[in-house]
C-alpha cells in the first residue's frame, strides 16, 4: 500500500520528532527539515502529499516560503498546514490568503495534527477521483475554468488562483443558481468539519472575488446573508 509522503518543517527539534513519530506510527512516510534551505533540497527530490510548516523558521519565515511555493509551478498546488506559535487572528488570515490549507496553533495535541492530516490526504483523493468524473470545463460570460490544466481564463486570458480558490469557484461553478453554505463549502474544499469556523470560506472567497473583479465578474459570486454563496446564473 501506497504511504502518503509529508514534509514537516520545523526549528523546535522536540516537536520535529514528537510530529514526525505520530505520523510515521499511522502510516505516513514522513521528512523533515529545520529550516526552508533544508526543506527546498528535500522538495527538489521528492514530490510530498502535504507539508507542514511552521511560521518561525530561522532562515525564512513561513508566511514568505508559502507565498514561494504557491508560485513555483512543482509545488504550487502542494497542500500547506500551517504551524505556529501566534495566536492572533491577522496571521491566520494572512496564511489563508496566501494560500495555506490549514492553520494549527502551538500548542496542540498530536491527534489534532493526525487527523488533519488524514483529512488533507481524503479531500484530495476525492479531487482526484472526482475530476476524472466531471467535465472538463466550466463557462460563464467569457470565463473559463479548464479542470484538466487547472487553469482559469477570461477571454483566453489566463489568471493564478490557489488550489482552495480554484476548488471554491469550481465547486460553484458546477452548482450555478444553488446556494452553497459555508459548511458545505468547507466539508466539500477542505474534507472535514471546521468546528464552526466558517470565517475561512469568507477569507477565501473574499480574496477570490479581488481577483475577478479586474475582469468586471466579482458579481458572479453572490452572498446569501447568514447562509453562504451561490454562482450567478447567466
């Protein structure tokens, strides 16, 4: 059986090791490294399932070697959780706008990094089993989402989403005129339940909408007050 491969980043040796033996004990190949150097050389020979990133690093700091990985094309659709010791709420949404998948704070119990984990790997193997189902491509008003090269085009103009802004539009696109909650959003993009914290469909789309409004289409995305959003109908 296939293991699912994770990279942890982390200075802390401690929670390096106390990480890497929980998630090799329940079946995860796992790397590490204590600083972006390190982690750059192990990214260069090995595609990983998911990484785990602290924030704090000695070299470079997380939120800047997550913006990097989401523009290098071999790493840019590569899930990212985010760890850290801050707590406060302008580094999270500053993580999740850059394009990280998750955000766990320090400290936090092993079996929450586990499940996580588990949850990353299971939404991402419904992707893909799901994208070999759909159509290939999604259109409204000039706007074209091609699921095959994952790739988002108005008038044959193309433009970078993150993976969980790609997933969000996609998912919409494909339900035009229904509305979508946001703990739909959330089971269906991120493959569990947020406990509630649904301002993360919020932070997503809102960074979202920024980018389709240089094309005249943040309309398109409507907001269904205290339920969630619904795509436009044409």
């Amino acid at each position: 059986m296939k293991k699912n491969k994770i990279l942890i980043v982390d200075d802390e040796e401690h929670i390096l090791e106390l990480i890497a033996y929980n998630l090799s004990q329940n079946g995860f190949k796992v790397f590490t490294a204590t600083c972006i150097q390190e982690a750059d050389k192990i990214l260069s020979e090995v595609t990983v399932d998911l990484t785990l990133l602290d924030i704090m690093l000695p070299d470079m700091d997380g939120m800047t070697a997550l913006k990097k990985y989401r523009s290098n094309p071999r790493t840019q659709n590569m899930p990212i959780i985010m760890i850290t010791a801050k707590a406060e709420e302008i580094d999270k949404i500053i993580g999740l706008e850059l394009g990280a998948d998750d955000y766990i704070t320090k400290p936090f119990s092993v079996r929450e990094v586990v499940a996580r984990a588990n949850a990353v790997m299971r939404r991402n193997q419904r992707l893909e089993k799901g994208n070999q189902e759909e159509d290939t491509e999604l259109q409204f008003k000039g706007l074209r989402l091609d699921i095959d090269s994952h790739k988002v085009l108005y008038k044959d103009k193309v433009f970078e989403l993150t993976l969980k802004e790609f997933e969000i539009l996609k998912l919409l696109m494909q339900n035009k005129g229904r509305v979508m909650t946001r703990e739909v959003l959330l089971d269906r993009i991120w493959g569990y339940e947020y406990y509630g914290e649904t301002r993360t469909v919020d932070v997503h789309i809102r960074y979202l909408r920024s980018k389709l409004t240089q094309y005249g289409l943040e309309e398109c995305i409507e907001t269904v007050r205290g339920v969630g959003y619904r795509f436009a109908k044409e």
